[in-house]
C-alpha cells in the first residue's frame, strides 16, 4: 500500500512550484510529463481543475508517495538526482536529507523520512518513491 509522505490536505508554501508541462499522456490525461526546476519528471496529476496545456507553466503542488516498504538508504556521493525505476511513476530520488526537508532536484518537506529515519540527517541518501503526485493550483 502506497502511502503519501504528507497529507495532501495540509499544502506548505515550501511545496508549491512552477512546472512547464512537456507531454500529456494521449490515453491517460494524469499522466503528464514536467519539468522542474530545470529537471524532467513524469507525474500523476492528482487534482486539475482545469485543462492543462503542453508548454504551459503552471502553479503545482507536489507530494512524494512512498510505499509501506519503501527504500531508503544512505549514499557517500551523489552523480544524479533522478532515476526512473521501470516504467510506471516510480523513482530512486538522489538529494540530502537535512531535518524535515530532502533536498533533490527540487525541495521536498518529508517530515515522515526524518523521523523513520533519524539516523540519516545531514546525509546523501537514495529514496525510492513510488510515484510524485502533481496537484494544479
């Protein structure tokens, strides 16, 4: 079972973000492809209330869906940020874990991996997240 790495209910300022949408998926419309801070990612768009345009930038919201065995481990470098892991929506996430916030190829709060995980604060780690949910504000 997937389970989000904050609850969706409670939006931070931190977690909003501007994305320019590159592909939509011509069988699946929440499944769209953005890039990020300079970094292309495919994500389920879990809320957009109104239609989305390739090459549009818009006001997002992103949240890290973990599963209940999800991956995480520490890494003494870092060569990528990114890595897709087969072909669905899940990804290995390469950044620094510091406190609440996980610092990849965007900032994310994952207030969850700090306190599963304390040993790995003010480390390089590898998380795999099952899939980034999108939210269009």
């Amino acid at each position: 079972m997937a389970t989000p790495l904050k609850k969706s209910s409670d939006p931070t300022p931190n977690n909003l973000k501007k994305a320019l949408v590159v592909a939509i998926n011509e069988h699946v419309d929440e499944d769209v492809t953005l890039v990020i801070d300079g970094i292309t990612v495919n994500c389920f768009a879990s809320v957009y209330p109104y239609e989305i345009s390739i090459g549009n930038t818009y006001d997002i919201e992103l949240t890290l869906t973990l599963t209940e065995n999800y991956e995480i481990q520490s890494v003494t470098s870092i060569d990528r940020l990114v890595e897709k892991k087969g072909n669905g929506y899940a990804y290995f996430l390469y950044g620094k874990l510091c406190n609440d916030i996980f610092n990849t190829f965007t900032v994310f709060h994952g207030e969850e991996i700090h306190y599963e995980h304390p040993e790995l604060n003010d480390q390089f780690i590898k998380l795999e997240v099952s899939r980034i949910d999108a939210t269009f504000l």
